[in-house]
C-alpha cells in the first residue's frame, strides 16, 4: 500500500499566499454561502483560519487527498490544537464532517442497492 503524502509533500508545487488570518473576512463571506460552514460564527472562523494556510494551485493540481487534511488546507496536527484549545469549534467541525460521511456513506449505499438490484 503507498504511503499517503504529507501535506507539505501536497503543497510543494502550489503558491503559499500566507496565513489565513489575513483572508478571514473573505473566508467568513465565503463560508457564508455553505451549508457545511452555515452554524460558525464570525468568531469561529477568526479562531479557524487561525490554522490555515491560503495557497493558489495551478489546474488539476492535487491539494488534498484524503486522510491528508481534514478541512481545506488544515492538517490533522492544527485540527487537533483546535480541539485542544476551542473544544466548542472543535465539536461543531467534527459533527459536520461526520454528518457530512454519513450523508456519503447513505448515498454510496443506495448506488451498491441499484448496482445489485
């Protein structure tokens, strides 16, 4: 089995544009318009992008691969200093995420039923 690329390895070929902090006003009227980011406050995503790196990558370029980052360009490591010093966000990231799997993981199941009907 290959070895998953680390997320520096992913981000080599990409432009690093700087910490997000200085995108968060951006982010927030972005993440505005997402049903996954709907319930984070103005203060949620501050304290989120916090954590984050903003990049610009060229087409077809990989960025994420899974089991590599957990939300964009958050890696496991800033994801658990998240839980560790804002539990609450914390919490509402990790709900999100596993409603977001259930949701595939319900779809992907009704595609195998038609697949074997």
């Amino acid at each position: 089995m290959a070895e998953t690329p680390r997320i520096s390895d992913l981000l080599d070929h990409a432009e690093r544009l700087g910490d997000a902090t200085t995108f968060a006003e951006q982010i927030h009227a972005f993440v505005g318009h997402s049903q996954f980011f709907a319930d984070l406050s103005r203060d949620d995503v501050s304290e989120l992008c916090e954590h984050m790196q903003v990049v610009r990558a060229g087409p077809r370029q990989l960025l994420i691969q899974e089991g590599t980052v957990v939300c964009g360009l958050l890696s496991r490591d800033d994801m658990l200093r998240i839980v560790a010093d804002n539990p609450s966000l914390g919490a509402k990231i990790l709900i999100k995420l596993v409603t977001m799997l259930s949701q595939r993981l319900r779809h992907t199941g009704a595609q195998l039923l038609q697949y074997m009907k």
